[in-house]
C-alpha cells in the first residue's frame, strides 16, 4: 500500500491524498460503506460503483469468522471472490463485536475467549490467529485485535485495558510481519490508537503505535459513549503524533457534521453504519439538513430527497414516492434510502477534498455544518 497527500488545507489539519493498493485506489477523505458479512445491506456492488461511488468497502473478521466461516472463505479464494466485490476492502478485526456482542468473554494476555451471538458456542481469538483469520478473508487493509473500552470506562480500567491492547498490538504485528496473503496481492496492517477519553492515555498509544512503522493507523474506541466534543478532543491530541505520510482512519464515526470536523482534524478515513441502518428507518441525510421520511409532511412533496444530490434516486424518486414505500412496508423503500444516504456520504467527502485542494476548506466547512445537522 502507498499513500500520497496531494494537498493540504491552509487553515485546518485537512488534507487530500490518494491510497494506492492492489485492488485500487482510494481517493481521501473518503468514507467506506460497511458490509459487515461481505454486503452492504440490500444494495448490489453495481449500486455501490456506479451511483454510491464508493472506492472501498469494509467488512467484519467477527461475523465473517462465525459465518460463513474462514474455511468457505478460503476455498473460495478470498472475500473478493466470494462477494464479488472488486475494489479494496478493510477488515476489522472484530475486537469491537467480541466486546459489544459476544456473551461470556474472558480477557488474558494471550487473547480473548467468547461466545457466539449465534449459537452460543466457544471461540477464541489471539492478536496472531486473527491476523491468520483476516489472512484468510483476504482484505487489503486488516486491523490489530484491541480492546474497545465503553466511553465512560474509569481511568485505572482504561489504563489496564490499553496496556493489554499494547501487548496485543506488538504481538499481532510480529506475527503479520512474518506471514504472507494467500491469493497473490499485498496486505498492509493498522494498529489501532486506544486510550478511552483519557489524553495520558492517548499519547501513550499514538507514541506506541506510531515507532511500529505500520502502514497506516486507526483510531478507535471514540463514539462510544462520550461527547462528541470530547471526540474531537482526542483527535486533536493523537493528531501531532500520528505519522503525517501515512493513512488515518477514525473508527465507527459518524454523522456527516462528525466527519467533516474529523477531516478538518487530519482524519482520512470514516465507515459507520449510521446512513445504511438510518436510512432503512427512514432518516435521510441532505444538503438542505435531516429528513425523517416516514412524517405525513412529505406525502405530497414531489421534489426531489435532495435538490442537490447527484445519485439515481435523487434524479429518478421523489420524496412523496419514498415515503408511500415506507408507509407500505415495501423493501425498496429501505433500498432506495440507504443507496440515498450512502451517495450523500461519499458526495461530501469528494466535495470536502475538492475544497482542501482549493484551499477553502475550512471556510466551506464551517458554513456547511450549520445546514447538515438541521431538521427539516
């Protein structure tokens, strides 16, 4: 993998760069659509090219471990070929899911023992079998196995839990460093930044992280639980530290506001399950601010969702024609909302480099917030 920055913005941290790997590049910022079990939900890869213009898709090691399971994978060929997806994709390494999820979980230094949300049966995951499990899947991007601790976690918790992250970490880089992909194309590795709302504790995982000369670097356990302020606080305090020639990406995050002050704060990289899961209860995120299409208020609105939007469904549906889906229990209603938000996502973030390369970015951002976060 090699990342270029092309430009940077005068005024803020914001900057505008290209992800070069083996399936393709990706043009930062940029947000990933997540297909946690190799789809994003109830939208066809050709939706996702063509009108999402997504360049890079994320997936799940947790629920693609249980299900279908790293023996259909690997006979299979990889998730590219199993899913048929032929762009990058990124793999967490399930360490959120074995913590939200999984029931029963026993933390040790040597890894982690749980229970199926499924079926309830036993597994264990190591920072070194989950790098040969993500081996297996295939993605181009693959995550260090952390602990993801709850936003309002006690500092000695908090300390705890990112010394065993560290161990982790060290360990499941050693093991990546002396493996090799399956199928022909090059992996890269991310540690990923943990530290709770701590700034101590922060520091010390970006300082930690960033002498492993990886090839790009997350930064987790935000969104969770604590104000957004504080967030951006912790961005803020891992920025000067994390390497400025390699990737960022900020886990799980967040609202288009979210974003666009994560890009403002030197953040690269986004996914977040909010315009797919939103929009499948209706909420659709505009130019103009918020829309919760299921109100009686759009029943006879023929404009288009966004006058502003440049997808299919802004140019073909209407927003009286969405909400008769939605009020009919029809799955296009759904379909339609998340290809919606989904294309809204990665307009932003094109329209949020084209401004870095302009070198406006701040000014355009800073009027642009004040209308995504309204509810119309």
């Amino acid at each position: 993998m090699n990342f270029t920055i092309e430009a940077n913005d005068p005024e803020s941290a914001a900057r505008a760069g290209t992800v070069e790997t083996d399936h393709g590049s990706i043009q930062t910022p940029i947000f990933m659509p997540v297909g946690t079990l190799a789809t994003v939900k109830g939208l066809l890869h050709r939706d996702l090219s063509e009108d999402v213009k997504a360049q890079i898709i994320l997936a799940n090691t947790y629920h693609l471990y249980l299900r279908p399971g790293t023996e259909i994978l690997k006979k299979a060929g990889g998730i590219h070929a199993f899913c048929g997806w032929e762009g990058p994709v990124l793999t967490d390494s399930g360490g959120y899911q074995v913590f939200s999820l999984a029931a029963n979980r026993k933390l040790s230094a040597e890894g982690c023992t749980f229970r199926s949300h499924i079926d309830g049966s036993s597994h264990f995951f190591s920072p070194e079998n989950v790098v040969d499990i993500q081996r297996i899947i295939g993605a181009d991007i693959v995550m260090a196995l952390d602990e993801c601790t709850p936003g309002d976690a006690p500092y000695e918790y908090a300390k705890q839990s990112l010394d065993l992250t560290r161990q982790w970490l060290e360990r499941g880089m050693e093991h990546f460093c002396r493996t090799e992909g399956l199928y022909g194309y090059s992996q890269s590795f991310f540690p990923i930044v943990q530290g709770c709302v701590y700034p101590e504790l922060r520091v010390r995982a970006a300082e930690h992280a960033s002498g492993l000369n990886a090839q790009g670097y997350a930064i987790g356990g935000l969104s969770v639980g604590e104000p957004t302020e504080v967030m951006y606080q912790m961005v803020e305090t891992v920025h000067p530290i994390l390497p400025k020639d390699k990737p960022r990406y900020l886990m799980g995050v967040g609202t288009p506001v979210n974003i666009l002050e994560g890009i403002a704060r030197g953040i690269d990289m986004f996914d977040c399950v909010m315009p797919t899961r939103n929009g499948r209860n209706g909420m659709l995120f505009t130019w103009e601010g918020i829309i919760n299409i299921k109100n009686l208020k759009w029943a006879d609105d023929f404009s288009p969702i966004d006058p502003q939007g440049t997808s299919f469904v802004d140019a073909v549906y209407s927003r009286a024609y969405l909400r008769h889906l939605f009020v009919a229990g029809e799955m296009l209603g759904a379909q339609l909302a998340s290809m919606h938000n989904l294309a809204f996502y990665l307009h932003l973030v094109k329209t949020a480099r084209e401004h870095i390369i302009q070198g406006d970015f701040l000014s355009w951002k800073d009027q642009i917030v004040k209308r995504l976060a309204v509810r119309l």
